[in-house]
C-alpha cells in the first residue's frame, strides 16, 4: 500500500498540474498483483507458473465555461518496468479531458466512423464473445456456423496468442492444462478459428483451442489470451484525411450489443471530423449498425497498433454508420 501512493499521487499530480482548467480529480488508482498458479487434474496433469500484473489509471475533470467534462487514461502491463512513469499516464488523462471540453451534439446521420485504438479494442470483445465456444453450442453468435467463409473485409486479420511475451494474457497453458497457443482467428477477413475449452469443442466436433479459463469452486468457460487486430499499412493521419465529413470515437457508453443478431447501438462521445481533419468535440450521442455489416464495411485499418491490456487494435475506419444526435 505505501509503495503503491507515491505512483498514483505522481500520476494524479501530473493531470492536475497540465492546465489550469483541469480543477479536479476522481482519483488516481495504482495496482499490482503477483501471483502462483498451480493446476493439476485427473490425467496427471501438475504445473505450476507465475503471473504478474501492474495498473495505473487517473480520471481527471476539466471546467471551462461554467460545463464539466471527465475522461480517464489507465496502463496496464505485466512488469512495473514496462509501465510508464506516472507523470506520462497523467499528462495523457488531463489531454483526454481537455479536448472534450466544448462538446457539441450534431445532426442524424449516416457518416465514416473512425475508432481510435482504444475503441477499436471493444470491436475485438465483441468478436471474441462471438467466437467463443459456449457462444456458439448455444446458438447465440452471429458467427454460427461461418467458419472458412469471409466475415470480414480483405485485410482483416484477428490472432489471439497465449504465448506472447511478457504479455498480460500469457500463460503456458489454460485452465484446463490445455498447453496455449496462437490461433489465427480470422485471416484475410475469413474465420479460421472459434476460441474453445474441452467441453465446448467436444460440443462443437472440434479441438481445444487452450482458451479455458477458471476460478476456484467454477467450472471452466471460455476467455481469449492476447488478442489483437493485424496492423494495417495507414499512418492513422490518413485515414483520417480520407473522412470528409465524419465521427472518431473516443469513448464508448452501454452495452448496446446482440451476440445472437450482430445488431450494435452503444452511446459514445469523440470528435467530430471536418475536411479531413478533428474539428470539433462531440457528446451525448449513439452510433448504430450491425456487427456484421461492420466488419464487411472495415475500409481502412491502421499501422498504429496498440496494446490495452491483454488486448491490442490500431485505427480503424468503418464505411458508414448511423450516427444519431440532435
């Protein structure tokens, strides 16, 4: 605990003192966990490893003009010395929040939707869940049934990789002592594999993906390692340019998604994209589609891959999308 307030209140500080206008804060929160893991089962499995993981996050809040605005900045990583100095996480969560102030509300309509990394990494949840074993034997995914056939645009490309280093997902082997492994997902916008456990590729006529993960006292479901998008050949500063007139989102409210469907309605905020270029804030606002039809519709992916947490998406750029506001 004493270890742990220096770094946050160091983070904390940094967002305080960036600019005037950032005039408080919900806090700064700094975490660390080691940890053993031993499994062993009736076939004679017994091994053990160890896992490690670090957090740090602040939530700064701006004022400018008698209106309020929040917006957070976290890492996560497995080692402390990966993690950048507090004062870094800081400044980043201050930045966030000041360019929200101003927020507008703009017209419905149908517009490119440009998510930036952050964002794009829930595209991936939603991906995940909908390949994912106990999903799929339910009948509830939108990807029922798709394997080998194209689900995304061309140069769409999903991995997950349990054996990555020095990643937050890594693990030699899952929670069934399943050894981990990398699996292509989809390739080239075509699904090559579900993620599953025992049970659910038993269920499903296929083999253990080594995707299992389990508590004590529960039995095991299904949970990616490391996922992530493939990087693309776009500088984000082009795909960007590309947008007359457009959204880039920043934030992503509810949990507006249909697994079963694909249909996808979530509250966010961003910024609105003018020419090409950031123009101005944008709040209280719903983007809609369908995730099928977003994924077919991918038309630029970017080379700014980021990782958050045990997942990772660069830029991403949508055709269109229903954008609905005033």
């Amino acid at each position: 605990m004493e270890r742990s307030r220096p770094v946050a209140r160091a983070a904390e500080a940094a967002a305080l003192d960036l600019d005037p206008r950032i005039v408080n804060s919900e806090g700064a929160e700094f975490s660390q966990h080691d940890a053993s893991i031993l499994l062993g089962n009736s076939h004679g499995f017994l091994e053990e490893y160890r896992a490690s993981r670090v957090g740090l996050s602040v939530v700064p809040v701006a004022e400018e003009g008698g209106a309020k605005q929040r917006d957070f900045w976290s890492e996560v990583e497995r080692r402390l010395g990966a993690l950048p100095p507090p004062e870094t996480v800081g400044r980043r969560a201050a930045e966030r929040t000041l360019r929200r102030l101003g927020s507008r509300k703009v017209p419905t309509g149908e517009v490119p939707v440009v998510f930036e990394p952050e964002t794009a990494v829930s595209l991936l949840r939603n991906i995940a869940g909908a390949v994912a074993g106990p999903t799929l034997y339910r009948g509830a995914s939108f990807l029922q049934g798709m394997l080998e056939q194209r689900v995304a645009a061309a140069g769409v490309g999903v991995v997950d990789d349990g054996r990555l280093p020095a990643r937050v997902g890594s693990r030699p082997f899952d929670g069934e002592g399943v050894p981990t492994r990398r699996t292509m997902v989809i390739e080239d916008g075509v699904l090559r594999s579900y993620l599953l456990d025992t049970y659910s590729a038993r269920k499903l006529g296929l083999a253990s993906t080594g995707n299992a993960v389990r508590s004590l006292g529960q039995p095991p479901t299904v949970s990616p390692t490391n996922l992530w998008m493939t990087a693309g050949p776009y500088p984000p500063e082009e795909i960007l340019a590309s947008v007359g007139r457009g959204l880039y989102v920043t934030e992503l409210i509810g949990f507006g998604v249909n697994l079963v469907t694909g249909d996808y309605s979530r509250g966010a905020a961003g910024i609105w994209i003018e020419d090409g270029r950031l123009a101005y804030p944008v709040d209280e606002i719903t983007i809609a589609g369908n995730l099928r039809e977003m994924l077919t519709d991918i038309a630029m992916i970017g080379s700014d891959l980021t990782w958050r947490g045990s997942m990772a998406a660069p830029t991403v750029k949508i055709g269109r999308m229903m954008v609905a506001g005033e």
